[in-house]
C-alpha cells in the first residue's frame, strides 16, 4: 500500500523552533517525528512512501534519505508555491492508482492501519476520515438563547466533539476533485464532495493520537517518552518498538 505524507507546512504554531526545522523533524526525545511516522507505517506494512516538502524541504530529505534503513522507498515531491493541505497529491495523481493513504506529516499515534483499511472498503465509498474524541475547555461562560432569552447556561464548560485525525484513507478518484497548480486544502476537497452528494465516510479511533503542531500535543509526546515506544494511556505504559 502507498502513503502520502504531507510534509510542506511551516509549522507556525511551534515558531520560534520552526524558524530553523520544519515541523516533521521536530524532536520527540531523541528522534524527529517523521522517522517516528514512517517506522509506524513500516509496522503496518507500508513499503511505499510519497513526501511532499516545500519549507526547508532539503532538511527533510537529507535527514530520511531514499528510506532504505527503515525497510521503506521513499519518493520526494516539492511545492515551489504552497499547495494547501492536499494540494500536492496533484504532482503524483499519475502514480496513485490503488487505494492509499494521507497523512499530516506531525500525527503520533497507534492507529490500527488494517481495521481503518477494512473500514474503508467495508463501505465501498472513496473518501474515509481517522476521527477521535477530544474535549476543549472554553474559558467563557456559554450562553444558549432563544428568540435573545437564555435557556441554558454553562459556566467555563468542556465541550467534547469528534475531530478529525489527519489521516486519510482515499481512493484515486479522489484526485479528480484536486485542482493542479493551485491552493487546494482538505476543506475545500469536503465542501466539493458534499457538494456533489458524495459519500464522506469516518472511522473512530479510541486510542492514542496528538497533534506535534500544537504545543500541548509536542509537550506531551515528550513525557510519554514516544521515542522509546508507544505509550498506552490504558496503562500509561510503554510498548516497545520492535527491533529494527
């Protein structure tokens, strides 16, 4: 199977540290987040890696190589104008022939890749989303009205709502809906779909997931020790990684 990472943002919400890294060699312990991505997918028996780069993308491809010392190829493409969030799968649609994966290129998690598979053909659509729960805290009170009378009122409460993982399962006709040459992000290729009454579909993951973009997210994969293993929040317990 072939994945997509996408690995062409500026990583603005770690600035001042992105100022000097992209977000994919971001250190978690004593390893870059995209060595800690691309091992994940070797375990799931990915052998086929597409990179899109564009910020400080000659980082990326000096610290990875071609793959071979993970057991992976990997092919690399370069944004010379940012492409948004899907935008480069137009510069490999010709090479995407089968069902593959997309990923953001700063995800931590132990996603279960052959159940998320086996969801998405189970339903036989072309578009199948990674979801998990997250609750955010609102530092406001939150007021409900109607007709501009209160009928509800919370104080600072934690609203809890499915998010979307940045893992995505497609099929190639997906790409037809990707502009060449243009800002294309993953908003836009939903609105076109559901626009055209084409079947979105989800897949709700229960376990570990964080987003290395966000600040509490990177905080956290350093206290679970990620690079040593992969943390349970079960047992707050770490499973080793196999032997290379």
């Amino acid at each position: 199977m072939q994945a997509v990472i996408q690995a062409g943002g500026k990583g603005t919400r770690l600035r001042p540290y992105t100022t000097i890294l992209p977000k994919p060699l971001m250190p978690v312990g004593s390893k870059p987040v995209l060595e800690l991505l691309l091992k994940w997918l070797r375990r799931n028996d990915v052998h086929e890696v597409y990179v899109t780069t564009g910020y400080l993308g000659h980082l990326i491809r000096s610290v990875c190589g071609d793959g071979r010392q993970w057991g992976l190829r990997i092919i690399y493409t370069d944004e010379r104008e940012p492409l948004g969030t899907v935008g480069a799968l137009g510069l490999i649609r010709q090479e995407l022939d089968d069902t593959f994966l997309v990923l953001n290129g700063d995800v931590l998690t132990d996603l279960n890749l052959s159940a998320f598979l086996g969801k998405h053909r189970s339903h036989g659509g072309s578009l199948t989303i990674a979801t998990t729960q997250r609750s955010t805290h609102m530092d406001f009170g939150v007021i409900e009205t109607v007709d501009g009378r209160v009928v509800r009122f919370r104080e600072k409460p934690s609203l809890n709502q499915i998010v979307s993982m940045g893992i995505y399962c497609m099929e190639p006709e997906v790409l037809d809906h990707i502009p060449d040459g243009v800002p294309f992000g993953f908003d836009d290729l939903m609105v076109c779909m559901m626009g055209k009454r084409l079947p979105v579909h989800t897949f709700l993951h229960q376990g570990c997931w964080l987003d290395i973009g966000r600040v509490e997210d990177f905080q956290k994969a350093q206290e679970l020790g990620w690079d040593e293993g992969v943390p349970s929040y079960e047992t707050g317990l770490l499973v080793p990684e196999p032997a290379e």
